[in-house]
C-alpha cells in the first residue's frame, strides 16, 4: 500500500471518466470513440480534461489528453519513468 492520496479533482471523476483518463495517457489519442463513449469524453471536454485535434494537425487521432487531464492523474509510485531510471554503471 502506498501513501499516494489522490486529488479531489480526480475523486471528482465518474469510473467511467477515469478509465477513460488513464486509456488515453496509456495509449495516447482516442482514433474514434464509440458512440456509446461520447458521452464521456464531451463531460471530459466540458472539465478541459481533454481536448480535440486541432485544425490542421496530422496527427492520428480525434480526442487527445489534456496538460490538465495529465496533471489530475494519479502516479502510483510503482510507476517509473524509464527515462527517470538511472543507467547502471558496467562491472
């Protein structure tokens, strides 16, 4: 067990929110949500938890996590970095 408390911004989220929260900073931007999702991701939009791709912008995708989605997000402590973890020294 950690001494991680998450914020009230993100006890503030539905599960459903959440999921969705952590799906898009796993896998990065939501291609095409399912019709059944929308509902999640325009109260997403409506926090600023997310945002649309912007106009003109190639990169695959619709609906991208937000640098306010991103803060609100627990890290568990367990969770490292690979670009965090120091290099070994050789033997």
């Amino acid at each position: 067990m950690s001494d991680f408390e998450p914020s009230p911004a993100w006890r503030a989220l539905t599960p459903g929110q959440q999921l969705m929260l952590r799906r898009l900073d796993r896998d990065g931007a939501l291609p095409s949500p399912g019709p059944w999702e929308m509902r999640t991701v325009r109260s997403l939009l409506a926090r600023g938890l997310v945002r649309p791709r912007r106009p003109g912008d190639e990169t695959v995708g619709l609906w991208f996590l937000s640098a306010k989605g991103s803060r609100i997000l627990p890290r568990d402590l367990d969770d490292t970095d690979p670009a965090c973890v120091p290099l070994s020294s050789p033997p």
